[in-house]
C-alpha cells in the first residue's frame, strides 16, 4: 500500500463540476493499493498518516501531526500510484483490481476513522474520475510505503508464508 500525503492549506475534490469533499488545513492523501496488500498494510498506513509529525509547533519546528493539530484528512484513491512503464505505456497489473481495491479502501478508510475523529477524515468519490484540487503548504509532499515482508517459519520452525509489518 501507498500513499502520498502533501500538506495542504485547502484542498478538495470536484466530479462532474461539483464538489463532493473539502477540506481546509490538513493532509491531502492519495492511496494506491496493491495486488497483496492485507490489513497489516492498512493499518502501518493509518498509523503513519496519523502519526508523521509534518506540520509547524509554537517554535516553527516539524513536531506536529495531523492528530495534534486536530486537523482534517481528504483522502483519494489512486490506483495509478501502482503502475509500471513499459516504454511509453502504462501498465497497471500490479494495483488492486477494482471489485477487490473498492472494499478494501473502504475498510482503509474505515480504520482510519476509527482511529481519529470520523468527521475529520473526508474522501472523494471511488471509481469517479475526480478533479483534485491541492493547494500545497510549505511545500510538504511524502511518499510512504507499507513495507511487509514474508517470512518463511512460525514459532514453532514450519514453513509456512507469513506477512509481517516495520
């Protein structure tokens, strides 16, 4: 799983002319999903989002996060973030297929509800294609990517494929 998270001052999302989701100070979040990404994914993402200290304190330093600040989160689904040039054509067989990267956005968005205040964590609209408009602060733009690993023995020494997160 990844995501590109820009600090913004304002930043919202348009289908068909009309907005659908805005936000003021806070995190514009684009989110790309892969093929075998599982809820260990999701969930090193949310802690992420909500804990990379990106945003100015008293002393103009980078100590804040989004949750100190109590900010708001606009998030996007952006499957083109898993894509793969070949020459000049893209190709996008390494992100999520649509009937499975639907839900499972929902559930990212879910937990990452959860885990903050729900009326805080806005999104755009799933399969539409959107206008994103981001008015970037500083400018700040990370990328991050959930980094799971397979290991190849449980406790007890069997082989066995196991997803494990940082």
């Amino acid at each position: 799983m990844k995501a590109v998270i820009q600090r913004v001052s304002k930043a919202s999302v348009s289908v068909d002319g009309e907005i659908v989701s805005s936000i003021g100070n806070g995190l514009c979040v684009l989110i790309g999903m892969k093929r075998d990404d599982g809820v260990a994914d999701m969930k090193y993402i949310v802690r992420k989002i909500l804990n990379t200290r990106i945003f100015d304190d008293k002393d103009k330093k980078w100590s804040a996060s989004v949750v100190d600040k109590k900010y708001e989160i606009l998030c996007v689904s952006q499957f083109t973030l898993y894509h793969v040039l070949k020459g000049n054509k893209l190709d996008f067989h390494r992100a999520m297929p649509a009937q499975e990267s639907e839900p499972f956005y929902m559930n990212f968005l879910a937990e990452l509800r959860k885990a903050y205040n729900p009326e805080l964590v806005k999104d755009g609209k799933f399969g539409a294609m959107m206008e994103v408009c981001i008015q970037n602060s500083g400018p700040v733009t990370l990328e991050i990517e959930s980094s799971t690993k397979l290991t190849c023995n449980d406790d007890a020494g069997n082989a066995e494929n196991k997803r494990i997160s940082d």
